[in-house]
C-alpha cells in the first residue's frame, strides 16, 4: 500500500501467552530433568546399600518422580484472566473530585480578596 499512512513496523505484544511450541519446548525439558533426577537417586541407592535408611530414603524419592514427571510435563500453564477495561463515567467523575479535594486541602485556606473601588 503506498502512498497510506499504515506504519508496517512490527508490533512488541508483551502480554502475550508463548507459542504453543515454546510451551511444549518447556515441557519437554523439564520432564527430561525430572527423569534425569532418578538416574542419581538410584545410583546413590547403591552406593549406600551398607548404610539401609539412605538408601531406602533415595529408593523412595526415585519411586513418585515418574509419575510427577508426567503430570508436570502434560500440564499447560494456566491462562490468563484478563479484565476488561471499560470507561466508568461516574468512577471519573468520583476520581476528579478527589483530585480537586485533595488538591484544595494541600493548598491551605485562600487568602481574603478586597476589591480596591476608585
């Protein structure tokens, strides 16, 4: 369109949600860190098999992280409540009184007006 007045430069929209891809992106990396988590815990289950409450503390972190895995990967964040920001006349009108309030306080008392005749 030449000639228009339509300016063609990219639009920066920073309220907006990520891409769906970028989301699965981040779901994907942290199911992969999650599983990653119960490799050690189960090395570290036999590294300390001669002391037992270790290794059965580590044996019993290993066993839920699966499971939580797969729930944080397959869930997405939640979506954003947005508010609809519509013009209140009377909330306004209230507001610019208030402004004219305070703004007679902060200034004091006027001072007394004479009318000079002559």
């Amino acid at each position: 369109m030449k000639g228009s007045d339509r300016d063609d430069t990219p639009v920066l929209i920073t309220g907006a949600a990520p891409s769906y891809a970028d989301q699965s992106r981040a779901r994907k990396r942290k199911y992969m860190i999650m599983m990653g988590l119960r490799v050690p815990c189960l090395v570290l289950a036999c590294v300390f098999i001669h002391v037992w409450w270790l290794a059965l503390l580590f044996l019993v972190l290993s066993i839920p992280l699966p499971w939580v895995a797969v729930l944080i990967a397959n869930d997405r964040p939640p979506r954003k409540q947005e508010e609809i920001n519509r013009y209140n006349a009377e909330k306004a009108a209230r507001r610019a009184l208030e402004r004219e309030v305070s703004a007679d306080e902060h200034d004091g008392p006027k001072p007394a007006t004479r009318a000079i005749e002559g």
